[in-house]
C-alpha cells in the first residue's frame, strides 16, 4: 500500500513544485473568502445588514470558492479567475453582509489579485541553457561583407 507514496524526503518537495507552478496564496485566500462569504448567510445568527436573498449570498459565495479552486487546477486562465474573483469579492459587499463581515470580500479581492498578478518564473540555471543558434537569413538576403557575405564592398576614400 506505501508502495505508491513517493518517499517522506520527497513529499515536501513535490508539493514544494505543485505550489509554485500555479498561483497557489492567490487561489488559497479566494478559496477562503469564498467558503466564508458562503458560510454566513447559511448560519443561525441572522445579521443580514443588506442582502437580497440568502441564495444569492451564498451563491456569490460559492462561485468565489470555485474560481479559487480553477486558480490551482488551470493556472494558464489566472487573470480570467483573478478578474471574476476581484468583481465577485466586491459584489459580495452587496450581497452577503458587507462582505461576510468584510473578511470575506478582502480575501477574495486580494486572493483575485495575487490570482491575476501571477506570472510564471523560468528557475532553469544560467548554466544549463544551451547557446542561441544563429538565426537563419532568406535565400535572397545577404548578410554583406561584415559578416562573411559578398556584398558591396565599402567605398575607401
């Protein structure tokens, strides 16, 4: 059965490169505002300072809690996601107390906005790169003298 684990010295590692391959806080702290922003409205205590429906409340907040999840599973739509959180985190404000107590919303607009600003990082080692080839010239262009072509030879005056 441990046989299909990776070894305990390899585990943090793993995760380690799971982690920066996606914007993992971004994702993190939508996910979080989100489950918040849903969570309150379906609670006992009934302090609704402005809401339309208690649906509505928790939807917003269940979508938030999905885009933070789509920011890990497809990193390469992060501004989509972090763009629709930031919209959804201030819509929240309206729509489930003041942002699930403003706690909710802040999450989700500075998860949105750590999801959009995310960027991916070559780490590969100066080192390890192979050199740049040459690019290659038409047929039709020559290069001239300065390079090794037959072009016009300049004039000496």
């Amino acid at each position: 059965m441990d046989s299909a684990l990776p070894p305990p010295a390899a585990r943090p590692r793993r995760f380690r490169r799971w982690r920066r391959s996606r914007p993992f806080w971004g994702g993190l702290f939508t996910l979080l505002g989100g489950l918040e922003i849903a969570t309150i409205p379906l609670t006992a205590y009934k302090i609704m300072l402005v809401t339309p429906s208690v649906v509505i409340a928790a939807l917003v907040g269940a979508v938030i809690a999905i885009l933070g999840l789509l920011m890990w599973m497809t990193p390469s739509q992060n501004k989509l996601y972090g763009l629709l959180a930031i919209l959804l985190g201030v819509a929240s404000f309206v729509t489930s107390n003041v942002g699930g107590f403003l706690l909710g919303g802040l999450l989700s607009i500075v998860g949105g906005a750590l999801g959009f600003a995310w960027i991916v990082v070559d780490r590969t080692p100066a080192g390890d790169s192979a050199p740049a080839a040459a690019p290659d010239l038409p047929d039709d262009r020559d290069p001239g003298p300065a390079a090794g072509g037959t072009g016009p030879e300049p004039s000496r005056a």
